[in-house]
C-alpha cells in the first residue's frame, strides 16, 4: 500500500503559496466567500487540467471520487458543480493569470541557456490551450508574446 504522497500533492508543492496568498489579497479573491477559498479554486483548476477532464459533471465526479486523497491538498468537502460555477463566475481571472505567469517564468529559469527555452514555452502554450475555458490561456498567450520573458 502507498504510504506516500500522491504525485499531484507532489506537483502543489512548486506553487509558491505565499505568492499565491499575496495574489488573494490584492485581487480580493476571497472577500464574501465561506467555504469555497481561491486555493481551493486553484486546486480543481489544476486537478481539471491535469487530468484532462472535459467539463464540469466530469470533474466533480472525478473530484469526489478522491475525496480523501484531495482533502490533504487543501479541499475539505465535497465540490459541486454549482460551486465551481459560482467561482469560476465571480473570482477574478487574473488572479490565476499571476499565479500562471509567476509559474511560467520561474520554470523558464530553471533551464537557463540551455538552449531549450523554445521548446519548453510550445510544451506549456500547448499545455494550456488543452483547456480552452480558462481566459489564462488567452492570458497566457498575450503576456508571453509582450513581456518580453521569452524572445523566439
């Protein structure tokens, strides 16, 4: 039996919570939120890209399905649909598009010049436009092609 950690709770641990908690704070994510917080947001964002789920039925269903595994990254209860409609609806996207860029600059650095900078940016512009109902995508596109973080 696996008495490790799950590789997504693995994956969780390269988002810099803090960054992300200072990002809820200037976008106001949580402000008249109970039970649903911004991280939890973020984890059935990520858990939904990951896993490829093809909409909200799925991925609720998929959620629930790993209650126990999901509690320990940050998801308490169980997710509805109707919350994750809610969320999606009312919090701030470009609270997910910093968290995305930080992400995406930081896993740019690790490769220095190493000369694959190229073909790691197609991996993470392919990555992203797998889920297309997320305005970080078209985000993602827009702040790569005018920061000037990557020249191609």
């Amino acid at each position: 039996m696996n008495r490790g950690r799950t590789v997504f709770a693995q994956l969780l641990e390269f988002v810099p919570i803090s960054h992300f908690e200072h990002l809820v704070d200037v976008y106001q994510a949580n402000k008249g939120v109970s039970a649903f917080s911004a991280w939890s947001h973020f984890i059935c964002l990520a858990y939904a890209q990951l896993t490829r789920r093809a909409g909200l039925r799925d991925l609720t269903a998929c959620l629930n399905a790993q209650r126990s595994k999901l509690y320990h990254v940050g998801i308490r209860g169980s997710v509805s649909r109707s919350t994750l409609a809610d969320a999606a609806e009312r919090r701030d996207y470009r609270l997910f598009e910093a968290l995305g860029q930080r992400l995406i600059t930081a896993a740019l650095a690790l490769y220095g010049d190493h000369g694959r900078k190229k073909t790691l940016y197609l991996s993470l512009l392919n990555l992203t436009s797998t889920f297309s109902g997320v305005p970080l995508t078209i985000a993602f596109i827009t702040m790569m092609g005018t920061s000037g973080v990557l020249v191609l």
